[in-house]
C-alpha cells in the first residue's frame, strides 16, 4: 500500500496498431515481400515455433529490394491513433515518464515520429540496414538470449527503466507485448493482448483511444492508496534475484 500524494507513473508504450492505428511493420513486409510467405512465418512465430528474430529474417528475405522512394510513399499512409499527441502532452504535463518500446524497427519509426513532432520521445526498437542493392537487415541491439520469444526485449527495458518506488504501466495490443504486461502493476490493452488477459486471468483496463487511458490515469493519480500488483512485484523481485 502506498498513501503518498505524489505517485511515479512509469509509462511503457507498444508502437505498432497501439500508438498507430495499423500494424506498421505488417503493413511494410506485406507491401514490399511476399504476403502469402509472410502469412505462414507470421503464423509459425504466434505458435511460438521460431522466435521474433527469426521470424524477422525470413520475411525480410522475401524483399529481393527495397524502393526507397516507395518506401517513403506508404509512410505517408501510416497515422497515429489522433489522440496520441494529445496523451503524450497529459504524462509531460504529469512528470509521467512514457518511453515506446517496438518490436518494430528504426527504419519507419523514427521516420514517422519525426513526422508527427514527436523525435524527442525515447524508444526503443530493432534496427534494419539497407545494403547497396536494397536488401535489408534486421539487428537486435536490445535481445536477451534467456527471453528469445522477441528480438526486442521489452521486460528488460521496463526493469531497467524503473524502481521500486514505481508504479509501472504498460499500454499494448498484440503478442510481442505478451511477456512485458507480466512485470507490470496496470495493464491497458486491446485486441489481442486483450484476449491474451483475459485468457490467462491477468487483470488489465481496456482501451480504444489514449483519452481512456488519461481518464484512467486521472483516477489512479488521485487516488489515496494505490495497490502494486503482487504477481508483477513477485516477478520482479525474482529477476534481481537471480542477477
């Protein structure tokens, strides 16, 4: 139990189809790959049958070469959720950390936050090169090889970023934010990180927009005493445990 008036919020975000309204890195495979292809390593990787990285690798390998110039013309057709920008500025009125963290790359969201004004927020994702001849490499700066299930291990950026004094949020939608909302005191969620909650009984606020998400923070803010969720301090006190 906590009963002090001023409360750290630590705010984790996911980036594709939850601060976007589709799912970018999707959309891009299925534009300049092989969309049946992709449909089967996509499938292969829900079933837990090869990890994120892996999965990253077979379907960048179906882009023989990337357009740039195309490249740059499906991102003008990729929009942020409308009340993102608007969220953003509620957590920095707040003192509210927010930090993005992707299982996505650089390659288009940095591209599209520099677009929208929004380059000063702190992410963190995997990275994509592209070689002379337009193909294009996945690297996993952020992987830890005891959690393979992402290239980017979201778990790790949330215990590093965070104290004990912290109450610790995570906003999502999909599968590659199925380990982090474990570690975590307040869940939003959608589609199928909503299903994935409610499958495994872990308690979560749905979500359509970021103005439900402030209207929900503005109650927890306020709040007099404001429970830390047990299984996710238990399973943080596990990892420092181990080292």
């Amino acid at each position: 139990m906590d009963t002090r008036k001023d409360k750290v919020f630590k705010i984790f975000i996911d980036f594709d189809g939850t601060i976007t309204t589709k799912d970018v890195g999707e959309a891009f495979v299925n534009t300049f790959g092989d969309p049946l292809r992709i449909r089967e390593i996509v499938q292969d990787w829900i079933d837990e049958k090869i990890t994120s990285p892996e999965s990253w690798f077979l379907m960048f390998d179906t882009i023989k070469t990337l357009d740039f110039d195309a490249f740059l013309k499906f991102l003008e057709g990729i929009e942020l959720d409308p009340t993102f920008k608007d969220f953003v500025e509620y957590c920095r009125s707040n003192g509210f950390e927010i930090r993005v963290l992707s299982d996505g790359f650089d390659l288009y969201i940095k591209r599209i936050f520099e677009r929208e004004g929004l380059a000063s927020l702190e992410v963190f994702c995997n990275r994509a090169e592209i070689n002379d001849e337009g193909r294009l490499k996945p690297i996993f700066p952020y992987g830890d090889e005891h959690c393979r299930f992402c290239g980017n291990c979201k778990r790790n950026h949330i215990l590093t970023n965070c104290s004990d004094d912290d109450y610790i949020i995570y906003i999502g939608d999909g599968y590659s934010d199925k380990c982090p909302v474990e570690y975590c005191d307040f869940i939003f969620a959608k589609a199928s990180l909503l299903r994935y909650c409610e499958i495994n009984r872990i308690t979560y606020f749905p979500f359509s927009s970021f103005n439900d998400v402030s209207k929900k923070l503005e109650e927890l803010k306020i709040k007099k005493r404001l429970k830390k969720k047990y299984q996710a301090e238990l399973k943080r006190f596990e990892v420092f445990k181990q080292g």
